[in-house]
C-alpha cells in the first residue's frame, strides 16, 4: 500500500527516526528493493508468536535481552519486527508503503496466523492493528500507548501544505491507509489496550478509543504511573503480569498448539 502523502519524503523526513544498529543472528526478511533486519526467537514448539513492533524512536536492538528473555519465559516465540532504515534493514521508512511489509514479515514467520499475536508500542500499533486487520483469525493483539486517531500525530509535523495536500485530502489518506476504528473493529482475536494515564505524547483517550471500537474478548489496562516512554520500566510487574495471562488465555482456549 503506498500514498503520495503519507509517503512524501517531507512527511518522512520529519516523522522517523532510523537510527542504525547492530546485533548478532539476525532474522532478515526480503523485500522488493529492500531488507528487514528482524530479530526471531523460536523457542517454543506449542505456543503463540508474538510479532512486536516497537516505536518511533526505537529500534529492534532494544528489546534484545531483557524484554526478549521475559516474554520467551511466560511462553510465547517473539518476532522483533524492524521498519526500512532501522537498525540492520535498508531501504527508507514510509507511513504507508511499510503496511505491506506487515504480510512480508507473517509469512517469513512461517506461523499461521491463528498462532499469531501482534503487538503493537506507539507507532508500531498502526502495524501491528494493520496486522489484525489482514489477519482477522490471528489469536490476538496488544496495543500498547497506541494510536487511535493517526492524523493527529501526522499533523504535529507537518501542514498539508508542506506535502502538496489540502486538509481533506490527508485526512482522506488516512481514512483509506490508517483507520485505526475500521482495522480494530474488523478483529475477531483477543485484544488488550495499554496506556499510561499521564501519557505526555499520545493522551489516555487514545487508548479509550482503541477499546471502545474492538470487539470481545478485550481488556483496557491503564496505568496510574509512568508516561509514553516508561510505561514499561515503571509497571513493570503488572505490564509483564498482564502480557503473562493474555498469552496463557490464548493457549488455554486454543487445543491447536
């Protein structure tokens, strides 16, 4: 999927931060022109998969270690997708056009996807819902300090004159490309909400919406303490508690794995 506006190279510019960064045994994935540097840890041969996508300013060698150790220690394989430009992938990051690395990525995990739970931080859940979305019959997704109205944050770096688009015109690629309320609701999975109260760069109502739109089973987790980039370190225990029981609901309702 690719559109002139989200795409546009102005848009790009002021939106990603890809910052390179090495690490050892890493997963690749082909693309057309390019290459995703992932990271894959298949260590379980009855479980789900999570399929992680983190966010903007991040990259996949961060979740090495730690957060890798303790999501494979409450039963799940973990998939640490990477975006074009970030860490070891080439090519150039894009709003729109990186949708499409989403099937690129399922099918390079040779899981089906009624094994599959993807998990989305920040930027990441515009592909990981994107995820949901193609893959209605996948197990679940996790949606942490999410995105429910994209355009609001497109519009902190740029008018739409600034890409050659009117107001109604971005907004219109949004809606086609981005619809968080459209991909959210067409889910049949398990899905929880993540979010900070005091979120200082997405507001807790993003999370409320995200919730409202999906479909049960569902479960919203709002945080008293931490922010957009500590919801993590500061809830720790209850953040890993709750990623611990939505994976072990999967499996106990699933007679397939």
């Amino acid at each position: 999927m690719n559109d002139p506006f989200l795409d546009h190279p102005l848009l790009t510019g002021r939106y990603f931060y890809p910052l390179p960064d090495k690490f050892d045994t890493p997963f690749f994935v082909e693309g057309d022109g390019f290459r995703l540097g992932c990271r894959y840890l298949r260590v379980h041969d009855d479980a789900p998969t999570i399929i992680h996508f983190h966010g903007n300013g991040e990259n996949v060698a961060d979740y090495l270690g730690g957060f890798e150790e303790i999501i494979t220690g409450l039963g799940a394989n973990l998939l640490l997708a990477e975006y074009r430009g970030y860490g070891m992938s080439s090519g150039v990051p894009a709003l729109a056009a990186m949708l499409g690395d989403v099937e690129l990525i399922v099918a390079a995990s040779g899981v089906p996807p009624e094994h599959i739970i993807f998990f989305g931080r920040s930027l990441g859940s515009l592909y990981a819902m994107h995820g949901a979305a193609c893959y209605p019959q996948a197990a679940g997704v996790i949606i942490e300090s999410g995105l429910a109205d994209p355009l609001e944050r497109i519009l902190v770096r740029v008018e739409p004159s600034d890409i050659g688009a009117t107001i109604d015109e971005l907004r219109a690629s949004v809606d086609r490309c981005l619809n968080q309320q459209e991909k959210i609701a067409a889910f049949r999975g398990r899905v929880m909400v993540m979010h900070c109260r005091n979120d200082d760069l997405v507001s807790v109502s993003h999370a409320e919406r995200l919730y409202s739109w999906a479909n049960e089973p569902k479960k919203l987790l709002i945080f008293a303490h931490g922010d957009h980039n500590t919801i993590m370190s500061v809830n720790q225990k209850a953040y890993f508690s709750a990623a611990e029981t939505f994976i072990h609901q999967l499996h106990d309702s699933s007679t397939t794995y």
